[in-house]
C-alpha cells in the first residue's frame, strides 16, 4: 500500500477517517451526557434549563453523529475496494 504521505487520496482518506473518529467520539459523548442530564432530572426534577440542555445534547449529538457514521462507511468501503475486496456483489 501506497505510502499515505505520498499518495493524495490516501492522505485525503486519513484525514477525514481521523476527522469521523472525531466526530463520533463527540455525538457519543453528547447522547451519553443527555442521558445523565435526564436521569439527574428524573431524581431532582426537571427544570426548563435541564431539559434544554438535555434536547439540545440529542441535537446536537445527532447533527455530529448521523454524518460521521455515514462517512465512516464511506472510508471503510473505499479502503475495503482499494484491497480488492469490494463490496460482495
């Protein structure tokens, strides 16, 4: 394999791969946090200000999320045909 400092694509294809780990590890750790906002609203009681924060955790979480799993599929498939693997069809 072509080394990725060299090769364009393959430095272009880190970086995005680096920046969907990114964006994963943060639209999990968002759902995470909105999570322990609702069961701490669920003992102490919720006011406006938790359960704002808690929807605005979902939001954006999901607006992170949803895009960095679907390029994270984008990567895994262009490195799976890259090795001659394609995609089984």
């Amino acid at each position: 394999m072509p080394d990725p400092a060299v090769d364009p694509v393959l430095a272009r294809r880190a970086a995005i791969a680096r920046l969907v780990a990114a964006g994963q590890r943060v639209g999990y750790a968002l759902f995470g946090l909105a999570m322990v906002l609702f069961f701490v609203g669920l003992v102490t009681g919720y006011t406006q200000l938790l359960t704002n924060a808690i929807v605005g955790c979902l939001l954006a979480g999901s607006l992170i999320l949803a895009p960095s799993i679907v390029f994270g599929y984008a990567v895994k498939a262009a490195e799976r045909e890259e090795q001659g693997l394609g995609s089984g069809h």
